[in-house]
C-alpha cells in the first residue's frame, strides 16, 4: 500500500513512511493511493467479534508490509488494554432509532484516545526496530494534545512537544498535559487561539532545516494513522445495528474533520453509511461551507465546546480531494487561496460533498438546552461537544436509518458546563480521581516560529 499527498507533489511513501511523518512535503495530508475495499460477507462476519478483532480487521489492508500480521495483532490488543470499558466504543439507546457511541472510556476520556493509543504502540514498534528518535510535536485544543501526552509519557525514543492555547483549555484537559512527571513530556502554552498553534506547528513542517535536525513527527489528526484508527468504530457500531443488511447514519461533532472524514473511509471500504453529518458549534466554517460552497475563516469565539473551536478545518483537505476528483493541483490551488483569505469550493465539487455529507449548527443555548433535556429524557450526561451533535442528528433523524451520535468526550472533561445545564458536578473516573493533587509543569511561549523552535532544540535528548 502506497500513500500520496492530497497536494500531488510530496513523495510516495509506504505506510510506515507516512505515519512516522505526519504533514507531506508539499504541505498536503498523506492519502491510501487507494482504499481498499471489504464485501457484504466480510462486514457480516464481523458481527460478534471483539473490538480489536474488527480493528485488525479493517486496518490490516492499509499496512502493507511495516508489521507481520502477529506483530500488528500484539500492537492492537496494547493499544486498548487500558481502557475502561470492556467493549472499548459501547452503544447506548437515546431514543427511537438514536444510538451514542461511547467514545470516551480511553485513558483521557476523549475518542482522540482510539487513535493516540494506537500511534503509541505503532512508533515504538517501529522506532525499536530502527534505533532512530523521533520528536513529536503536536497543536491540540485540548484533548489530542492529553491523548498524545498520555499515549507517549516514559518512551524512550521519542520528545513530546504539545502546544495548547494558553487559558482556553478546561482544568481537566490542562492538568491532563501538565501533571505527567515523565522528562520526554512537554507541555508548551502559546499565547493565541488553537488556530494559531496549529499554523506553528504546520510552520515547523514546512521549515525543512528544523523538521530534519529535530527528526520531527506529527500526531495531529493530519496524521494518516489517526484517521484509519478511527475507521473501526464505525464498522463495530455499525454492525451492532444490523450492518451490512441495513444502513445506518452517523452524526459527528465536528472541528478538524479528523473524525468525521474517517466515516467516509469507512463508506469507501464499504461500509453501508447513508448520510454523515456534520455537526459544528458556534464556529461552523465548516456548516456554512456546505450551505454556501464559501470556505472563509472569520475568527474564533470560544465555545462551551472548545475542542471544536477551529476555522481552519485541516481534514477538510482530504475530503476536498476526493470531491476535486483526486486532482492534486486544484487542492494545492484551493490551499494557496485560503492563506489570501479563503475559497469558494466549484459547484462539482460541492455537489460531489453533498452526495455524502449533511451539516448543522448548534448555539451556546441550544447544547446547554440538550445537555439539560437529555438527562430528563434519558439520564444521560452529556459532554458539551457531544450535546452539539445529538442536537443536530435530532434535526436528521430518517425513518428506518438507525442514527448513531459519536460521544466524543465524558462528561467529566467539561465539568462547568454540565453543572450549568443540569445542577450535577459530573465526577472523574476513579482511576483518575487525584488528578487535582498533582503538580503541574507548564512551559509560557509566544506565539512566535523561532522562539518555539529554539525551546524545542534545546529540550531535546540528543
Ligand atoms: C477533537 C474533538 C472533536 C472534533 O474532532 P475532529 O476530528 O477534530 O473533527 C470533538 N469533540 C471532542 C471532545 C474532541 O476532543
């Protein structure tokens, strides 16, 4: 299996290559030159198979020869030993025809574990073999940024560096990236917003010099191997209710596009998805484009649901060269006028997006409102991002098509706006309850490339 960029112009890289470098060369995000595909019969035997039977499964046509099949097995059943959940994505019933997908029993309570975890164990694999150290550094606004701290704490052939904006994360998902006391974690605060901690990290890609003397590496959703975890509970959930005998539709709270487009691998495998809609807050470039085919930033407003605070959607690319018709130049051209100020997406191309993708928007009121009718209707507690997308799924909701929410983070992650919808202090998980004793380590930086770049040179183990 070969990947290439979605920019045409990187080099083709097996998939080892591609998961050990993150951003391509040429700027664009790392593809499968093509995706393979499972039948009927194969979808069907997955019903009553454990989790990581069903990841190995779906992932294994993607790895080509980096792991033997043994190898790849014992790197699966690491990933997800630590999770609290004996089924790792469990279902649960909201209404007729409504179905969450508990994505947040992983180690940092967020489905940015499935992936993290996973990248983990696959860089050690790899990294023991070749004797080479890798440094990572990673833009999160909040929980990719803990799931990789937690995903790499005490390797030893790998730096983490994790730059988060500075005052705009929770207390759980800082004190998550703050408190490991292991010497390959740091945890960096830029004074700006997610977006501008993702354009250094991007910058520091594409500064050739650093990226090569540091041996840098990427974890962000940009990276291919993230995306293809995530393809595999869309296959165990979608199973779980009936598939491939019927479809099923999929609601995804939605900010980098990372989670959201690894449902569309899935239907590209396959997988029988009627629609996949994509849910945003408040900040719904991402809504408004599908509407309007007009992709233009105009700024971040923090949210309730801060993990979705971004206007520049980076997995949007991928799906942008899908809808191009796999044309390289046309997304390099698109990406050209973004950094001007954005871009219309052609008339093909949108219709070709719409052939897949539904979108909606929830307000600050509307998720509060949800967070604070689901616990009456269901007793459920939802996490605010997760209240996003149960409210827009209920606005696509289609007789005889299960709808299936992603649960994207516990409720315990956000505890202020729970309290606020419901009078309830959402409590941690046990295995998690002393994370306010310990202490923190936190590096201030500017928002500026040659200042984090110097930080990071001199903060790693030669
Ligand atoms: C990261 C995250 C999202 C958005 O996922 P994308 O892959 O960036 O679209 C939604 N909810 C939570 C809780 C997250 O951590």
């Amino acid at each position: 299996m070969r990947y290439i960029s979605t920019r045409g112009q990187a080099p083709v890289l097996s998939f080892e290559e591609a998961m050990l470098t993150g951003l391509a060369r040429d700027g664009g995000l790392y593809l499968p030159e093509t995706i393979p595909t499972l039948d009927a019969a194969q979808i069907a035997a997955m019903a009553g198979q454990s989790y990581e039977e069903v990841a190995f499964r779906v992932m294994w046509p993607f790895i080509g020869d980096t792991f033997t099949e043994t190898e790849f097995r014992d790197i699966i059943a690491r990933a997800y030993q630590g999770f609290g959940h004996a089924a790792r994505a469990p279902l649960v019933q909201l209404d007729q025809g409504h179905f969450l997908l508990e994505l947040f029993h992983g180690p940092t309570l967020a489905f940015k574990d499935f992936a993290m975890q996973l990248i983990g164990q696959l860089f050690q694999a790899a990294l023991a073999r070749s004797g080479k150290r890798v440094t990572i550094v990673g833009a999160t606004s909040g929980d990719t940024g803990s799931a990789a701290i937690e995903a790499f704490r005490g390797l030893d052939a790998v730096d983490v560096f994790i730059l988060y904006p500075h005052g705009r994360v929770s207390d759980v998902q800082r004190r998550q990236m703050t408190t490991p006391s292991e010497a390959n974690v740091h945890a960096l605060a830029i004074e700006g917003h997610f977006d501008d901690a993702q354009a250094r990290v991007k910058d520091m890609f594409n500064d050739f010099a650093f990226r090569d003397g540091v041996r840098l590496a990427g974890v962000n959703s940009i990276n291919w191997a993230r995306v293809l975890a995530q393809v595999v509970y869309y296959f165990t959930s979608a199973v779980a209710l009936g598939a491939p005998h019927r479809k099923v539709s999929f609601t995804v709270p939605t900010g980098n596009f990372g989670d959201i487009f690894a449902g569309f691998i899935a239907k590209k495998m396959g997988l029988p998805i009627d629609r996949l809609v994509v849910a945003t807050n408040q900040n719904d470039i991402l809504h408004r484009c599908l509407q309007s085919a007009q992709y233009v930033p105009d700024g971040v407003i923090p949210s309730i649901s801060p993990s979705m605070d971004i206007q520049v959607s980076s997995n949007f690319e991928r799906a942008l060269y899908y809808a191009y018709g796999c044309d390289g130049a046309a997304v390099a051209q698109l990406m050209d006028e973004l950094k001007a100020g954005g871009f219309a997406v052609s008339q093909g191309a949108l219709q070709a997006l719409r052939e897949t993708f539904d979108s909606g928007r929830c307000d600050e009121a509307e998720t509060a409102a949800t967070i604070t009718r689901l616990r009456a209707s269901t007793g459920e507690v939802l996490c605010p991002h997760t209240a996003v997308g149960v409210k827009v799924a209920e606005e696509h909701l289609a007789p005889g098509v299960p709808m299936i929410t992603l649960a994207t983070a516990h409720p315990a992650k956000f505890p202020q706006a729970v309290e606020a919808a419901t009078g309830l202090h959402p409590a941690l998980p046990p295995r998690m309850a002393d994370l306010f004793d310990r202490p923190e380590r936190v590096t201030p930086v500017a928002n500026d490339l040659a200042a984090i770049e110097t930080l990071i040179s001199e903060r790693i183990t030669a």
